[in-house]
C-alpha cells in the first residue's frame, strides 16, 4: 500500500542523530518531540520548506523514495522533510498508541518537528493517511501552512470503508511483494500487531466518532490545495474527492485514469513534475 545523484556531504546539526545516505544531498537525523525520537530525512538545501507525511504505518522510505530524491531538483528554494510519525519506522520506541486522537496527535508532532528544523510556515504533501495528518495541520494552523496536497485520504469513513478495513486485517493473504516493505521495518512477526493496531484504531473512529475523522477542519483550511486521485483507488470510495472540493475553500484536482492508491509512485516522474509545479506558483 504504500514505494543518485551526487552525494555531498552535509554538517550535521546540532542535537541531532544523524546517518548520511547516498542520495541526492540527502541526510538521515532524529530529533527529540514530545516522547518520541522522531526520524527524518532531509534533502536540499532550500529557504522554503515542505514535509512529506507518509501513508499507514508508512515511512520516509518505504513510502517517498522517488520524491526524496527528485523533489530538491524540482524544487530548488524547498528543502524535502520526510518522517517517520510517532511509533512507525525509526521513530521508536515507544510504539504508537492508536486512539480516537491519533491524527490529531501526528499533526501536533509534525508542526512541532518542522518548528524545530526551523520552519515557521511550510508546505504539506500527504499521502493516505498522511494526507489526513495534513488536512488537520492546515485547517488547525491556517496562517503556517503555504500550500496542501493531499491524495488517497479521506475525512471520514464510510461503512464500505469500515468493511474494507476489516477484510485487509489478515496480512497473510497479501502478496509478498505487498508485505515485505512493511515486514522489514516492523518484523515477520511485528507487522501484523502494528497493521491489527491500525484496523482497531480506524474502527475505533468509525464507531466512537461516527466516522468522522477531520471534517470539522476542512473549512477552516486557508492553503491552496492541489488534491490528486487515482480514479481505481481501492481503498478510498470516490465521494470523499467532492467533498473534499466543497469543503476547502480553494483546490484544484488531478485525476489519474488509471491509477489506485499509490499514484506517487507508480507515476512518480509525472506526480513530481505536478507536485513541484503547484507548490512553487
């Protein structure tokens, strides 16, 4: 569900853990938020800045290796932050607590990251869960946020998309190829606890919230919003696009005939080359 150039080195800074990776001006660090070692890998050397949120249990890698290193070519005055959220990845221990709050608790993580790289106002692209991260991070700081892309996300959850939660619990019946990722960061035996904690906290939203998971902040969302989809997505059902339309002020939709929930990475040279456009006008 979720996807060199030159390599110069970097100084590291100060209080953070850091490891350098060979890719396109890239570095490895942690930082200290709240309870959480938080992970993140930062590429370019821009004034500007924009986070990448990953997807469930997702991670800077696992989820945005194309964008990591592309993105600092195509955007020149941006520095790329991806992280691990809180409990995912690298950003353990401790492990992730998956209550009715946990978005709201990644968008607070998140801003207070990017406060202490030295951001005070930044572009979002979310993807999947992410993408929810940043919805409730642009509707709840208005002023901080430049622009907002989203896509595979929702601001609800629908019965079908309860039921669809429920049936892709069992993670033996994925294809290898769809559980190694994961697998290697959480273990043979860690991914399906992790990935069942996932289900229960997204049921939990369902039945305790009536499903509602940040629609209260949508029309309180000031950023410009670019809101990409693949129009054979499987796991988001096509009326959250239009209400996402209706509910943000200003947006501007892309679709992809062909596309499912990864469209990031399936299609990543173009969805780059999109991205990068809206996020420099």
């Amino acid at each position: 569900m979720q996807f060199l150039r030159l390599c110069r080195l970097m100084k590291p800074v100060a209080g953070c853990g850091h490891r350098y990776l060979n890719s396109y001006s890239s570095v490895e660090k942690q930082l200290e938020v709240g309870k959480y070692k938080i992970n993140f890998v930062e590429a370019g050397t821009g004034e500007k800045g924009v986070i990448l949120l990953p997807g469930a249990l997702g991670t800077a890698w696992t989820d945005f290796k194309p964008q990591i290193e592309q993105l600092p070519a195509l955007l020149p005055n941006h520095k790329v932050i991806a992280w691990d959220p809180p409990g995912y990845g690298k950003s353990r221990p401790p492990e992730k607590e998956f209550g009715v709050d946990f978005y709201e608790k990644d968008a607070e993580a998140a801003f207070r990251l990017m406060e202490k790289i030295g951001f005070q106002s930044f572009s979002i692209a979310g993807w999947s869960d992410g993408g929810i991260t940043g919805l409730i991070m642009a509707g709840r700081n208005p002023s901080k946020v430049e622009k907002l892309v989203i896509w595979g996300s929702n601001a609800y959850i629908t019965p079908k998309e309860a039921d669809i939660y429920e049936n892709i619990r069992d993670v033996s019946k994925w294809s290898a190829r769809m559980r190694e990722p994961m697998e290697n960061v959480y273990g043979v035996d860690g991914f399906p606890k992790v990935w069942s904690a996932w289900i229960d906290g997204m049921l939990g939203i369902y039945k305790q919230r009536n499903g509602d998971i940040c629609k209260e902040v949508l029309d309180k969302i000031r950023a410009p919003t670019f809101i990409l989809h693949g129009a054979k997505d499987p796991m988001v059902v096509p009326e959250h696009v239009p209400h996402l339309q209706n509910s943000i002020a200003e947006t501007m939709l892309y679709v992809f005939a062909d596309g499912k929930h990864n469209i990031h990475l399936k299609y990543a040279e173009e969805f780059n080359k999109l991205v990068s456009d809206f996020i420099k006008k």
